[in-house]
C-alpha cells in the first residue's frame, strides 16, 4: 500500500468514528428528552411544601433554590433514629419517598423505602394515591429531584410567593419539578 491510501484509510476511519460517536450522543439525548416527556404526559402530579429558599442568585441570574419541607421531614427522621439506636448511617445514601396526600392535596412523608422498595412495594400496605419518589441524601442534604427553579429576570418578586412545587413522577419514582405554586395552589407561571 502507498502512504496516500495508508492515510487516507486513517482519516476514513476518524470520521466513521466521529460519525458514529457524535450518533451515540445524540441517541442518548434523545430518549433522555423522550424519557422525560413521558413523565409529563403520564406521570402523577404531586405537591410538596417549600421550605425557606433564596430567590436571586448574582451569577446565574434570577432563579430561586429550593428546599423541600419533605426534605427537612426525612433528615427529622434519620436524627430521630440516630438518637435512639445510635446509628449515624440511619437512611441509605439512596431510596424512595412514600408520599400520601393530606385533605387539600400537598403530599406529606408517610415513610422513608429502600432502593428495593419499588420492586418489593406491597400494595396492599398502601393507598392508590401514595407515591414513591426518589431521593439521594448528598453532604447532609437530602435532594428531591431539584434544587432550583429559573425564572425570567426581573420576576423575584413574583415567584417569592412560591410556597409548593408541583411534580409529575412516574412509576418508577422519577420526577420532574413542573410549577411552583402559591398559598392557594395556584400556578405562578401561568400568571
């Protein structure tokens, strides 16, 4: 073979390659966006309570961080039981959220599932409106799908009425934050 056909053959082969890579990548974005369309058209709604948050962030622009009641309920509960067993590593790293909604519709802690609670869920134990909702506990903190909502510049006033935020989760527990709500459940976006 001559030099030419040697790097000709080379440069082929990278371009295959970066063809089929950048494929792969756009692939994988895609039925992540497919995934999550999902849960916005199937998935169930669920609200929980907002806790204290920060509506204004210098570098990012306008966004509020959040922090859900729920959150503060579970590491309530891990401190509860450290207290009594003295275990530290109370919750694992990772696991499900039982919610149940109260009478005006804000989903409320019932109790706190392993990893494997999705498979080994009896529903006889539950209600059909509980819902599994995952959560990672990360540096003390527990996260509940999100930890921040952007808003157009200018709206901190606006959205600092926010007191809920309104989820779609699937049944494998995956949610996404759609809204934040007001003292009377009603959207702020829409407004």
């Amino acid at each position: 073979r001559s030099r030419a056909a040697t790097s000709f053959a080379r440069v082929a082969r990278w371009r295959i390659g970066l063809v089929c890579g950048l494929f792969l990548i756009l692939v994988g974005a895609n039925l992540g966006i497919y995934d999550r369309e999902q849960i916005l058209q199937d998935g169930r709604r669920v609200v929980l309570e907002l806790a204290p948050v920060d509506p204004r962030s210098l570098i990012q622009g306008d966004y509020m961080r959040l922090r859900f009641a729920v959150a503060d309920d579970v590491l309530q509960q891990g401190q509860s039981a450290q207290d009594s067993e003295g275990d530290a590593n109370t919750h694992p790293k990772s696991g499900y959220l039982l919610l149940r909604p109260d009478e005006a519709g804000v989903h409320r802690l019932v109790s706190i599932e392993s990893a494997s609670a999705l498979n080994n869920h009896d529903p006889g134990t539950s209600r059909k409106d509980d819902v599994l909702l995952r959560y990672r506990l990360r540096n003390g903190q527990v996260r509940v799908v999100t930890d921040a909502w952007f808003f157009p510049e200018g709206r901190a006033d606006h959205f600092a009425k926010a007191r809920y935020g309104e989820f779609r989760v699937d049944d494998d527990g995956a949610g996404l934050l759609t809204d934040l709500l007001d003292a009377d459940l009603r959207s702020l976006s829409a407004h």
